[in-house]
C-alpha cells in the first residue's frame, strides 16, 4: 500500500522537473537572432504570396488588402 503515494510523487516530480528547461539560454540567443531563423526569412516571398493570395477569388479580406474576383486591382 505505500508503493502507490511513492509511484504518485515520482510522477509529481518528474512532471514538475520536465517544465524547468522551458525558455531561451543566453548562449542561445545569438542564433536565434539569425535571420533565418525569423518567422519571415524571406520578405519577397512573402509579399509574393500575400499578392497571390489576395488576388485569388473570394479572397478578399482577412489580411487588409482590398479586392478580390478577377484580381484587377
């Protein structure tokens, strides 16, 4: 009968523990400061795929650009 509360609290503790890592390192930083790391590595795609999209039809609205239909404007 006590093996239970000390499977339970093994449990609790390896639990608690496995959250104690969670965030960014200062060694780290510097490569995430790279820009391919950035969730935008490449701004002219992106804003090649943000005219595709909203040139498409029934894609107006969502991200501000006017339009949509027959991708005139």
């Amino acid at each position: 009968m006590k093996v239970k509360p000390l499977i339970f609290i093994f449990v609790l503790i390896s639990t608690l523990s496995g959250c104690s890592s969670l965030g960014v390192q200062p060694w780290e930083r510097g490569t995430l400061a790279k820009q391919e790391m950035s969730l935008n590595a490449s701004p002219l795609d992106s804003s090649l795929d943000d005219h595709i999209y909203f040139s498409k039809e029934a894609s107006s609205g969502g991200k501000g650009f006017a339009g949509g239909g027959c991708g005139c404007n």
